[in-house]
C-alpha cells in the first residue's frame, strides 16, 4: 500500500516551460488536493478534486491547470512556468472533505 | 484575515522537559480539529485530531476551548524525535457541500535538545 506518490521528486525548469506534476493515490479516496508550501506561508490550496472528472479552485490557483480522468490520478500543470512558481508542491488525498489528509512526498520545484 | 494563527516559535527545549503550543482560529463555527507534524523537508502528517472533551494520545494531549477558539497541543516528556513543525488544522464551515474544508496554520517549530 503506498498511499500518494508524486511524480517527479526534483524538477528545474526554466522561465516560460512548461510541466506536469503527477499525483496518484491508491486508498480509493475521492477527495484531491495539491498544495504548495512556501517558506513563511504555510500550505496554500491550489486546485482540489471532489471526485473523477470535477475539479475546483482553492486559494492560489492562477498560473495552474490541474484534470482528475481518474479517480486515483491528480495532475497539475504549469503552462508557462514563473520564478513565483519556486515552491515544493503537495499532494493530498481524504475520503472526505473533513478527513484526514494524506501528503504525498512533495516535489520541489525551481523555476529559474 | 489570519483564519488560524499560531506561534511560529521556536521552542528550544530540553529532552524530558512538558511543552505547550496554542493555535487560534477566527470561525466560532468550525467543527473540525487537528494537529499535523512535519519534519524538515518532509510531507505534513497526522499526529492527532482534537475532539470537544480533549484527547490524549501516549505523550501528546490535545484540548479545545470553544468559547475562547483556540486549540493545544501539550507534549509530555520530549524526546529528540519530537523536533518538528507542528500545524493547527481547523475546517471551514463556510463551504458548502464538497468545496474544500480545511485551513492550515503555519505551524510551530520545536526542536528538542539534548
């Protein structure tokens, strides 16, 4: 039983690339959430998923896109990455919206 | 608005030594309760959550004061493998039915020393 993985650990990117950050769970949860944490801030909601084929924005979602095809798979994309974009990147996934959420590894992103 | 707020710390604290950390949130009508840990370059995890009569868990003590809105965590006996950043997690009453629910805290840096 893994949990969330996330998918890749480490990425560099420059100004203006593009990218896809890979979430998967495999507790059969509906609820998906990706986070990113910066230093001082906190986490920060993104985008989350209430179930396969529905997504919502959070707190910070401009400069993001994220789709749930399947319910266990939660991706988030960078069109057009920014230095802003720096942070490490969170997933999580709860069987209900006021779970427990369970964090995958994280994947720390530099964009220079 | 700070929704919940805590102490960033830190708490230096010696092994053995009792430690309290505090979290307020600003909603009177939050239901949901919890603490998080998260070690240094590390996903956040559940330590435990918070229910209205208080809890315990081993070492770890979590009670809630509804009337002045703020949560505690007490940690009995540190140990060097307690050094961490602990986050206060509240829900959101304010969303409707399957929006997002949960608010994080910056959390609470503790390191025990030897």
């Amino acid at each position: 039983n893994a949990g969330v993985t996330q998918t890749p650990k480490f990425r560099v990117l420059k100004t203006g690339q593009s990218m896809t950050l890979l979430c998967a769970q495999d507790m059969n949860h509906e609820y998906m959430y990706w986070y990113r944490q910066d230093p001082g801030m906190g986490l920060r909601l993104i985008h989350y998923s209430v179930g396969e084929g529905t997504t919502a924005k959070g707190e910070v979602p401009d400069g993001y896109n994220v789709s749930r095809l399947k319910k266990q798979n939660f991706l988030l994309g960078l069109e057009s990455a920014a230095p802003s974009q720096t942070s490490v990147y969170f997933c999580a996934s709860s069987a209900d919206r006021t779970d427990t959420q369970y964090f995958g590894p994280g994947t720390r992103l530099t964009v220079l | 608005r700070k929704e919940v707020e805590q102490d960033p710390g830190p708490f230096n604290v010696p092994e053995g030594a009792t430690v309290a950390f505090n979290c307020t949130y600003s909603n009177s009508a939050s239901q949901s309760f919890f603490w998080y840990r998260q070690d240094c370059r590390k996903e956040p995890k559940l330590l435990m959550s918070v229910y209205s009569s208080g809890n315990e868990d081993g070492r770890f003590t979590a009670q809630l004061n509804r009337a002045s809105q703020y949560i505690s965590l007490l940690i009995r006996d540190s140990k060097l493998s307690d050094s961490a950043t602990y986050l206060c997690v509240v829900n959101d009453p304010r969303a409707g039915a399957g929006s997002y629910q949960l608010t994080f805290g910056k959390g609470t840096k503790l390191s025990v020393i030897p």
